[in-house]
C-alpha cells in the first residue's frame, strides 16, 4: 500500500487525485490532506480518505477545521508551518498541486523525504527549475509531470535517446477568447474570461489560458523539466484540445500523445508509474472527432506568450519576476483595477525593470521568496501610477 499526500486537496487536481485514489482503497493509503477556505470540502476528503492530517492554509480557519472533524482521528493544523509539516510527514507519493508560488516550499521539503513529487504547480519550476531538480537529485527523490502537456512529453520520450530529440510542441487550446476580434479583448470581463471551452479548471487557472500565461508557464517549465534549449520549444494553438504535446526527433518523426481532454489521465500516469493501470476516462473516437486543428498563435492576441522565451534568455530570477508579477496582474485583473490586456503590459515593464537579477546559482528558497515580495510591490506601484 503506498501512503500519499496531496498538497493542494480541493483544488481541480486534487480533487481528481482523490476521485482515482477513491477507486482503488486497498492501494493507497491517505497521510496528510491540504487546503484553503473550502473547509467543509477539506474536512469530508479527510474523513472519506481516513487522513492522518488535514491543514489549512489559513490560521483563521483552524478552529473551523477543528469542529468539522470533531470525533474523528485526524490531527489538524493551519498555516504556513503547518503545510510544511505535512509535505514532511514520510509519503510515498506526493502532488503538489498548491496554486502560485505558496507551492513552492512544501514541494521542496516533500522533494527532501526522498518520495516522488507528482508536480502540478507550475510555479515550482518556473521560480526556482535549478534548485528543485538540484534537490531532487540530492534526496535521491522524483519528480513527475502532472500537468496534461509535460506528462505528454515525458510519455512520448520513454524509451526514447533524447540526444535525438529536435524540438517539443506543446499545445494550446487557445482560451476563452481564441475567436474573438483581437479589438474585443481590451473590453472583456472577468466573467467572460473565467470560462473555458474544453476544461474545467479553477478561475485563476482559466484566466491565465485566456491569456496564455499559463502557456507561458508551461514553456518556462518544460525547458527546466527537460532541459530543453528554448529553440526546441513550439507552441500550437489546437482547439480539440485532443493532442497534448508532440514530440520531435532527428529523423523527421513526431510522436504525439493524443487523450480526451481529462486531467485524470496525466494525473492516473503520474499516480500509477511506472506501471499503467486502467483509468475511468472516456475512450477518444477519432472518427466523431474527424478533424484535428493548428495554427501559430497570434503575437498580437497572446503577447503574454513571447514573455517566456524573454525569461528564458535573462535566466536567474527571471522566472520569479515572471510569475510574482503575473499573479499580481491577475489579482488587479479580477478585482477590476486593470483590464485583461493590461496584464500582459505590466508584467513586461516588471521584467523590464527587474529588482531580483541575482544569478543562477544563487538561486535560494529565500532569494526567490524576496524576489516575488519585491516584484508584487513593483506591480502595485505600477498599478497604482
């Protein structure tokens, strides 16, 4: 039986680990259950799963916790410590699957048990690539892509000599605004953004695909992932949202991964490896499909996209400055300060004007921490000018 944790439990991803986990009871066994505010949410996978522990993020909800897993056997806890704690507490397996950057440090210290880290926080590896892999590495422990495109390629490059390897296209199904007048879009609303047309994601998450920031994300990532140069790395507008990623090699082959659009096929993968084990996923039939669609992105409606190959050339704390400034964006954004196409504006003039440029190997829990504190106080005094 192996012993899991989920860091980031009532989330999307969480949610649906717990879904697979739920399906097979005599081979997983729940150590520690993490959340936000969704309290009654939190409180009921602990008591299903029988968790050793349930932590919230947020200290002023501990004794919401408490009272909703009264008479129960699981220990509860609240804050940032207390998150801490639980990535510590000896798992086999571990997703990381806290939103933003607040990921960062319990998947370090999950990474130091030694266990394998099922990575679908983004944030990690865009902030800090150098110091997870270096930790990884130094705790004899692995790191596993959870996210549909990255898992896609580490699929499509088993067995693979990955000297060989060209390129990697990673695809986009284009947001919520892929069809809209590129004039539209500095009028749009949040409502509006928050929706997508093949996934059912988290608001933030959604926002972001509009915008193709978290497809800026997923370039950053899977350059430090696979150790790409950022010339191999192609993007693809792909509507069916059916081809995850592609990969490239030097004898004019592509090796494609093509699902339906289910986040519990990365997720069963990452669960499962390295073995693969039926998953409750519905089955792609092709001919009802009947056709597949690519094209380039367009600059002018995604500039938000060039933004990652400018992080990727700077190096150091690019990747830091990157995200802080664009979860900052995306909270003026949603609270109606800024409009949607000013996003990408103001975490370009952060990049530009960078206050963290320390170099690569300097690269520290602490120094990236400092960097994204900076960098969203730079952004609220743009914000605010």
């Amino acid at each position: 039986m192996r012993r899991v944790t989920i860091l980031g439990a009532t989330g999307s991803i969480g949610q649906n680990t717990l879904d697979l986990i739920a399906r097979a009871p005599d081979d997983f066994q729940v150590v520690a259950l993490t959340g936000g505010r969704n309290i009654a949410q939190l409180a009921a996978d602990a008591r299903r799963h029988r968790a050793e522990l349930a932590v919230t993020a947020h200290p002023d909800l501990l004794e919401d916790l408490r009272g909703a897993l009264a008479g129960s056997d699981v220990a509860v806890a609240a804050g940032a410590d207390a998150l801490i704690e639980a990535a510590q507490r000896p798992a086999d397996w571990t997703m990381s699957a806290i939103v933003g950057v607040a990921g960062l440090a319990p998947g370090l210290a999950a990474l130091e048990q030694g266990g394998t880290l099922a990575l679908a926080n983004k944030e990690s590896l865009v902030t800090a690539g150098p110091l997870m892999l270096a930790t990884a590495a130094r705790y004899n422990a692995r790191i596993l892509p959870v996210d549909s495109e990255h898992s896609a390629i580490f699929q499509a490059l088993i067995g693979e000599d990955r000297a060989a390897v060209e390129r990697v296209i990673i695809t986009a199904s284009g947001g919520a605004f892929r069809d809209r007048p590129v004039a539209d879009l500095a009028h749009v609303g949040v409502e509006e953004a928050s929706t997508h047309p093949n996934w059912d994601m988290g608001q933030r998450i959604t926002i972001d695909s509009a915008s193709m920031f978290n497809k800026a994300l997923e370039v950053i990532e899977a350059k430090e992932f696979f150790a790409l140069d950022p010339s191999q790395i192609e993007v693809l507008v792909h509507p069916q949202s059916t081809v995850h990623a592609l990969v490239g090699f030097n004898d004019g082959a592509l090796m494609a991964h093509v699902g339906p659009p289910d986040m519990r096929h990365a997720i069963g993968f990452a669960l499962n490896w390295p073995d693969r084990r039926h998953l409750p996923v519905a089955r792609l039939d092709l001919a009802s499909v009947g056709r597949l669609d690519f094209s380039v992105p367009d600059p002018a409606r995604y500039p938000a996209l060039a933004l990652a190959w400018q992080v990727m050339a700077a190096g150091g704390h690019a990747g830091a400055i990157f995200n802080a400034a664009k979860e900052r964006a995306l909270d003026h954004f949603i609270a109606g300060r800024i409009g949607f196409v000013d996003m990408s504006a103001l975490v370009a003039q952060a990049l530009d004007h960078g206050l963290c440029d320390a170099p690569k190997s300097d690269i520290t829990l602490e120094s990236v921490r400092r960097c994204d504190h900076l960098t969203r106080q730079q952004m609220d005094r743009l914000i605010a000018a």
